[in-house]
C-alpha cells in the first residue's frame, strides 16, 4: 500500500510517501495479544520544512504565521516528493471537471489555489493508494491548510482519504526499527499487548493504554502545561534561544542536577495526571532569588528543572505500568528526543519492571513528521470521504 501522508499540525511542513507490506501483520489482527514484525515500510520520500526560525523571533508559534508557511510549502513539497519517488508522471490531464469543486475546498487559501492549480492539478495520477492527514489536534490555522490540501487531493485524484490523529502517529513512530540507511526502508517491531505509551511534546503530556488493536485509552494528561511547554517556557526564563527544549537539554549535560532544589508537581497523587506549571513558577522565582545568573549557575537551574520533570514522568510511568501489567513501554513525542529522558526511563524499567519490551523512535522521528502519519494510517485504516474531515484542533487520540 502506497501512502502519501501530510502533517500541519503546527511549524512543520511535512510530506511522505511511503509504502508499507504486511504479511500476517497488525493490520490483519483483531483478536490476537501478539504483533509480529512482518511489516515493512519503505520510505519513498520524506521531508519536513521547519519554521523555527520564523517564529523564533516571536518566543512561539504565531498560527496564522505558520499557516501561510504551509501554503507556500506543500505543493512545491509534493512536487519534489512525487519526483524523489519516481510517482510524478509528466502526461498531462484535463482539469475542467474538477476545478470548481477544488476552487471551493480551497476558498480561503487562495495562494495554495493558485499554486496548486499550476503544478499540482495537471499532472497525470499517481500511483498511491490512499492519502493521509493529520486533522487533529494541533493550531487550527496551521490543521486546515493541510486538511483542505489533503480534500482537494483526494478530490482531483479520486483516491481514499485517512485522517489521522497526530498522536497516533507519534504512538506509532515508536515502533518504526530502522532496517537501512542507504535506501530508508523500517520494520514494525515485535511486541505484545497491553501497551502503555508516554507521549510528550510541547502540546500533550499523555499516558496511552492500548490493550488492543485500536483500542486507545488516555489514563492520565497533564492538567496545564505540556511538558515540552514547560522546557520552551524555561528556556526562555533562562534566556534561551527558542526553542527552549533542545537548549535546557545542552546545558542540563554540564549542570549540577542537585544544585537547586525544585518541586515535583504531582508525583505522589493517585492518579496519572500531570502539572508542569507550577514547577515553571518555581523556576522563575529561583531565577529571580538568584539574582546575577552566572553561566555555571543557568546549567545548574537547566539541570535541576531537567532532573525534576523526568522524575514525574519516569515514576508515574512505571507505577502505571506495573498497575496494568503492561507487556510494552513506548515513549513517543517531540521531547522523546530528550536523552536523558531515554536514559531514565529505560533504567527504571530495567529495576522495576524488566519484564516490560520498551520501544522508542528514532531520533529524526520524534518531531513532527509525516511518515508517522502514513504508518498510523496504515494500520487505522479510517478511510472517509474526503466531505466529512473537518480540522478538529481539540481532538483527542481516545476519539481515534
């Protein structure tokens, strides 16, 4: 199955085309609490068109910003991945018959209209399968753009259209075992059910249950910040470029964890939710009380705050996970690329809970990308007709 996937949840712009097989895989299991490594997935094509930059100078993502980004970036985009993956067929077609219903889906876009009008609508059809989107959650602005280029796609080449949950897709990325480098080419990794998921970023903070095929349950979220807000929000305390969450890593390396002492939000309620916020305040207070922030003293408050939201995260994880005897531990998200994050989380499994198969994305994969999106398609199938997918920016994975 050739899938071509889009991601515009938020900054980045992100187009896949991947190609997926299975022989007695996910997608054929229903009842069964084991998953074997018969699918392959063969990246065809794959780039992202990040916006830090632009919106660097603003301390956060600005949506209407990110979603004028987008229009310039997804049909030049497609353009290149229908050529990287041999699909792009120079024959051209007559366009008349569509044109008025595209004009429509893409009313209030009007520079990707026009762009998509001049490259996209007269080439010959692709051959893929299914297109995929990611409608939710994300920036409202930012998610319709790529769900109204997914409808006039779907539209103009009469293929199947699947929404996709972005955090499926992060849940999913978890399990993508890079086979080869030189010709990008994953497998889907043996593991067995129930599943408990950390996925974090800089929007969500939530512990994932999935006790089958796909039956996703949300056991715990945080109740205000994210936790990868939390480190942009620290960041920027400290005076840390944006975004914050790579920088407050780097200096946590060289910082003393112990150096200050700070709250652990949470840690021993009953429940699996999060708060991050308040230990963001306490940060700003230490700042203040500290008066002159040497370079030695801002590694000290990176590595402390690090050492303080990891906890929470780890503990509540393994105490979930022991609660639900998972068989698989998955970490997911934007700030799973956080190493110390890997390194706690794995070590606490290998104490508590060494039973447990822990699964983690590569790094190039734990951002924002749309061979996540393709991959989680894959195995949801929830083809709709392209009418009926709206953007929702509040969508929950427990709703996929």
């Amino acid at each position: 199955m050739k899938i071509l996937a889009i991601e515009t949840s938020c900054d980045e712009t992100a187009i896949a085309i991947a190609e997926l097989h299975s022989g007695r895989g996910l997608t054929r299991m229903r009842s069964r609490t084991h998953a074997d490594a018969s699918t392959r997935v063969r990246v065809l094509s794959q780039d992202i068109a990040s916006q830090v930059k632009i919106h660097a100078a603003y301390g956060g993502v600005v949506p209407n910003l990110a979603r004028r980004e987008h229009e310039k970036n997804l049909v030049p985009m497609l353009v290149v991945a229908l050529t990287e993956a041999h699909l792009k067929n120079p024959k051209l077609q007559n366009i008349k018959p569509k044109q008025g219903v595209i004009a429509d889906i893409l009313t209030r876009e009007t520079e990707l209209l026009q762009k998509f009008k001049k490259s996209i609508m007269p080439l010959a059809l692709p051959d893929i399968d299914a297109i995929a989107v990611t409608y939710g959650p994300g920036l409202a602005p930012a998610l319709w753009t790529g769900v109204n280029f997914a409808r006039a796609l779907a539209t103009l080449w009469d293929k199947p259209l699947i929404p996709v949950n972005h955090m499926a897709g992060h849940f999913f990325s978890a399990f993508l075992g890079k086979d080869r480098a030189e010709v990008p080419q994953f497998s889907i990794s043996n593991f067995q059910f129930p599943i408990l998921a950390l996925l974090v970023s800089g929007g969500h903070t939530e512990l994932v249950l999935v006790k089958k095929p796909w039956r996703f349950q949300i056991i715990g979220c945080t109740r205000d910040d994210a936790v990868g807000e939390a480190f942009d929000k620290v960041g920027r305390i400290l005076g840390l470029p944006y975004p914050g969450g790579p920088e407050i890593a780097r200096l946590a390396e060289k910082g003393n964890p112990s150096a200050y002492t700070l709250p652990r939000p949470m840690l021993h309620t009953k429940d699996y939710n999060f708060s991050f916020s308040g230990l963001k305040t306490a940060v700003l207070y230490l700042v203040r009380d500290i008066g002159k922030l040497t370079p030695q003293k801002k590694k000290g408050v990176a590595a402390s705050f690090q050492a303080a939201a990891i906890e929470v995260l780890v503990k509540k994880t393994i105490r979930a996970a022991k609660e639900y005897k998972v068989s698989t531990l998955a970490l997911g998200g934007g700030v799973a690329a956080n190493t110390a994050l890997r390194v706690a989380l794995y070590a606490a499994i290998e104490k508590d809970v060494p039973a447990t198969d822990f699964f983690i994305p590569d790094i190039l994969l734990c951002g924002d990308n749309a061979l996540m999106i393709a991959t989680a398609a894959y195995f949801l199938q929830k083809k709709t007709p392209w009418q009926k997918i709206i953007a929702m920016p509040n969508l929950q994975l427990a709703k996929q």
